[in-house]
C-alpha cells in the first residue's frame, strides 16, 4: 500500500447531488416532485408564480402566495378550481421530500420564485418566474437564493435592453401628465391593469391631481390598497367629469376623450418604434421584467450548476452564457420578441 506523501494533498470536495430533473412537454415539470411550473392548462400539481392571465390556470393543487390567490378569486381563475395552498414569503414548506420555499420576485405584487429542496441529498433548484431586481413602487424587492438548477426568465434577453433608471422614467411621466394638464388636455397613463397600474398609482402618491381609473384597474386596486401603502385618492372613471383628472387605464381601451393625450409605459417602449407602434403620444420604458445586466446579474448570485431559459430570446442568451462557462439550455421553442399589452 502507497504511503500519502508529506505535504500532498487530498481532494475533500464535496459529491455533487444529481441535478433536480427538469422536462417541457408543452410547460415546465418537475417530475421527480410531479410538479408543474406555471402551466397554461390545468394540472394535477402546479406552482402559480403570479396573478397575471397567462401564468394562471385552474390545478387540482395550486401553490402560490397569500396576494396571488386573492387576485385568481376576484379575476375568477381559480373557479372550480381544487386545493389551493397560500404559502408566506421565506417560510419553509416540507411536502413529500421536498422543501418549497417562496421567495419575493420584484415582478407585481404577490409575485414569487419558488426555491426547491430535495431532502434526500440537498439538490436545490431555483425558479424565478417573471421578475426583476429593481425595487419597484408596488412589489416587494426580490430576494434571490444559491441554487444547483435555476430556471429563469428572459424576456429582455437581449444586449440592447438596457433600461433606464426607473426613477427618471417617473419623472418623465409625471412631466408629461404636468404638462397636459397645464394645456387643458386629459392625460391617460396606460398599463396592466394588475401590475403596471399599481405602480402608476404609487407614483402618483405626492401629487394633488385627482386620478379615476378604469373599472378592471378599480378592482384589482382594491384587492392589493393594503399592501401599497399610501395610493392617491382615485376613484371609477366618469367621462363627463374627467377634464382635469389623471386617467389609469389599461392599454387598448377606447376613450375617444376630447384633448386626450396618452402615455403608454412598457419595457416595450425601449424601442425605438413603440410610439408609432402603439399609436399613443409617449411611450416610457418602465418594465416589471429584469432587464439583459439583471439577468447576468441573478447567474451569478445564484450561482447554479445548469440553467434553463424561459421566454424571450432564449436561445441567444443560452449561447451567451455557454460562451462563459456556464451549462445553459433553451427550454422549449419559445423564441418570442413581443409580449401581447392585452393579456395581463
């Protein structure tokens, strides 16, 4: 038997656990914890990462947030639906071998990652759903955690997608309402009617004018008023009062006001067309997704082994970070360039 040598080294890595197993017949699943991610269509098990229409469907057993599951009752998304289990934000959930942990995504309010455990080796996964690192107005800052597999979002996966500072987007947008008002017009402020209009209305807080929205933007302002803190005083809009009152409306809806001035804000509005496109007066690139430097920036806070790339440009951005080192893969044939402003 060979004697070590003095002042050799012995190799005292840790085994790596086998990855945490992730397929995509038609939507993200889990099999090992029979757990689908986000499905457009009803599942046995599934994790719903946020309240907006395409990430919702109706699951015999739904995960998601306390604010997630509100918003599927009042926007009935979960009607017939079975079992829904509200999970607090960072709390861990042991469930059949594993532990689910659901970490705030910065995306709108209530939106959630969902961090995975599984128990019998400490293989980790990450899932962002849709995020974003920046601190929003109306959604609780994200917090991300170190995982083995990350599976995340890039729909601003692309070098161009650069956005501004959002605080000089606000003050765009509060100039253009100033202005308008100031020459007699009716400014109207287009967003998602979950999301976008919340965080119009929190940066509207410190200013006197008086604000009505649309009725879809009243609901589901109601349903999150006690998690936004201090909103402005708004109420449902009126159209043979609204001279002189801020407008908060969901993209494509019909006015036909006179002197009406509209302003559409969007991560879309980062190219150079969206105002032509979007047939409005201004369009400003406030977007509730992570833009191309966050998306490098979660790679390396999360620090996985393998990552898989969901929505937007992914496969350039898989070869990107191919071409650093890392083991990324495109899940699916997704490959789009625009998300629709009517969904949401």
């Amino acid at each position: 038997m060979r004697r070590q040598r003095r002042g050799s080294s012995v190799n005292h890595s840790p085994i790596m656990p086998p990855l945490i197993e992730v397929t995509h017949p038609r939507g993200i699943y889990l099999p090992e914890a029979d757990l689908w991610l986000d499905p457009h269509v009803g599942k046995e098990r599934a994790f719903v990462s946020h309240a907006h229409s395409d990430h919702v469907a109706r699951h015999a057993l739904t995960f998601c947030t306390e604010i997630t599951h509100q918003l599927m009752v009042v926007r009935k998304s979960v009607k017939k639906s079975g079992v829904v289990v509200a999970l607090p934000m960072r709390e861990v959930f042991e469930w059949e071998g594993w532990e689910l942990r659901l970490l705030p995504a910065g995306h709108i309010a209530g939106s959630a990652m969902l961090h995975l455990k599984r128990k019998s080796d400490g293989a980790t996964l990450l899932y962002t759903g849709d995020y974003k690192l920046r601190q929003g107005l109306s959604a609780e800052r994200c917090e991300l955690m170190q995982a083995d597999t990350l599976i995340m979002e890039t729909t601003f996966g692309l070098p161009k997608y650069w956005f501004p500072p959002a605080e000089d987007v606000i003050a765009q947008m509060l100039g253009f309402v100033r202005e308008t008002l100031g020459d007699g017009g009716i400014p109207v402020l287009l967003g998602y009617s979950l999301g976008k209009a919340q965080e119009i209305l929190c940066a509207l807080r410190d200013e006197e004018w008086p604000v009505m929205v649309h009725p879809s933007v009243a609901q589901i302002t109601g349903v999150l008023a006690p998690h936004l803190g201090r909103l402005p005083k708004w109420r449902l809009f009126q159209a043979d009062e609204a001279a002189g009152h801020v407008l908060v409306f969901p993209p494509g809806a019909k006015l036909g006001l006179p002197k009406m001035r509209t302003a559409i804000l969007s991560g879309w509005a980062i190219q150079p067309s969206a105002k032509y496109r979007y047939g409005v007066d201004l369009a400003l690139p406030l977007s509730d997704h992570a833009d191309y430097p966050e998306l490098h920036e979660t790679v390396k806070i999360v620090k996985p082994r393998r990552i898989y790339l969901v929505h937007g440009s992914t496969r350039e951005f898989a070869a990107e970070l191919r071409l650093r080192g890392h083991d990324a893969r495109a899940l699916g044939a997704e490959d789009q360039l625009e998300l629709s402003l009517s969904v949401h």
